[in-house]
C-alpha cells in the first residue's frame, strides 16, 4: 500500500516548541493534525489577501479610466454588440 503522509522536520526555537505542544494538547489535536489545520488556515488567508489586493488594483485601474458605476461597465461591456 502506498504511504499517504510524507514526514517532515521542522526546527523551531524551544519556547515556540512549548507552545505548539501546549496548543495541541487544548485543542486535543495532535501536532501533525494541528500542523495540517494551521497550514490550510494560512493558505485560506494567503488567497484571501490575494483576492483583496485584486480587487483594490481593480477598482484602481477602473477609477483611471473613469469606470465609476454599473452604468459604465455596462457601457463599456456591450459597446460593440
């Protein structure tokens, strides 16, 4: 059968290690598990602040070219249809 996890070392400095074993223990998790949950966490910010910063050079570009409303989107849009 084909091994499903790949081991990983991690070095961290000893008051964090306390600290990650403190947080596993509360959250009845162990620290693979905890490690998991807190990398998918991160990656969900990760591609939320992509998406905003997206957004925010949107919405500039837009303002450079006067795009304001709907209404101008719209315009724009179905222009040449």
């Amino acid at each position: 059968m084909a091994q499903n996890r790949v081991p990983i070392t991690l070095s961290i400095p000893p008051d964090l290690a306390r600290q990650f074993t403190k947080l596993a223990k509360e959250e009845s998790k162990n620290k693979s598990q905890l490690f998991r949950d807190m990398f998918r966490a991160f990656q969900r910010l990760r591609q939320e602040r992509e998406f905003f910063e997206l957004q925010r050079y949107g919405a500039e570009q837009a303002r450079k070219k006067k795009v304001l409303t709907e209404a101008d989107v719209e315009k724009i849009v179905f222009k040449d249809r």
